[in-house]
C-alpha cells in the first residue's frame, strides 16, 4: 500500500515537471513580432530589419533595440517604470505579462548594425 502511494507519487512529479517544462517551451514560442504588430507597437515604431514598416514620416526605428539594455529594463520601460535615455517611454503596454515578455525577448533579439 505504501508503495503504491510513493508510485503515484511519482508519477503525479513526473507529469507535473512535463506540464511546467511544457508552458515554459509555449511561453518562448510566444511570437515578439506578432505582439508587436496586434499592439500597433507600428504606428509610431518601424524595425526595418524585420520588414515592419509604419505610416509615421519619423517612426523611431527598432532594428537596434536589442543594444538598450536587458529584459528587466525593456519591460519596466514598456510598463513606464524605468527611462532609456532619461526619458520614458510614450505609452504603457496594456498586454498581458506574457505578451510582454514574448515582446521584450524578440526586441532584445533585434541588433542590427545601423547604417549610418
Ligand atoms: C504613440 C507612439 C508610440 C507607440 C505606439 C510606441 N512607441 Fe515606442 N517610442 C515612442 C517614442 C516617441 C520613443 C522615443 C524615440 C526617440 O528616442 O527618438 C519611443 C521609444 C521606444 C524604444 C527605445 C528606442 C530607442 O532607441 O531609444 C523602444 C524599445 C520602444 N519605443 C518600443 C516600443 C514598443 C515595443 C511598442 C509597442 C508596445 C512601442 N514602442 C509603441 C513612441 C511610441
């Protein structure tokens, strides 16, 4: 009987480890670019190296936004709790958590050497 429980026991870690391991893999394969784009992150930003354009004459671009700072700085900054060049940003984002992280993890992927 005692062994039975230690057995389920078992097997209930087990399942639940592949459960954790799983939600962690979907929580990196949350695509940055999408959220960028259903975030309308375009309107006033384009990331040429990513092909993302935007109808503002000046959009600031992102090609480079992986050269900022690390993940912590990206989303205080994007939740307007931290400046990037002393200044903050335009607009809080409103998605969830784990929007934002899909979204900080693909902007700090973006290094593109600027030409000029
Ligand atoms: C209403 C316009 C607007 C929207 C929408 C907007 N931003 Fe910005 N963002 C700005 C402005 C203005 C700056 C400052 C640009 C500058 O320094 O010239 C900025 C700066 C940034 C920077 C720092 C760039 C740098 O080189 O200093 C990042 C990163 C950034 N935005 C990401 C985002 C993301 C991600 C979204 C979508 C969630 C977004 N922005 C939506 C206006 C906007």
């Amino acid at each position: 009987m005692k062994n039975t429980f230690f057995f389920v026991l078992f097997i209930s870690a087990i399942v639940a480890l592949f459960a954790i391991a799983f939600s962690f893999a979907q929580d990196q394969g949350l695509d940055g670019k999408k959220i960028f784009v259903d975030a309308k992150c375009n309107s006033c930003h384009t990331v040429t190296a990513m092909e993302i354009t935007s109808k503002k004459d000046d959009a600031t671009d992102l090609s480079n936004a992986g050269t900022l700072g690390d993940a912590q700085l990206m989303k205080s900054y994007l939740l307007k709790e931290a400046k990037i060049n002393e200044k903050e940003h335009k607009m809080k984002f409103k998605g969830t958590d784990e929007e934002l992280n899909g979204l900080v993890n693909w902007l700090l992927t973006l290094k593109t050497e600027s030409e000029g």
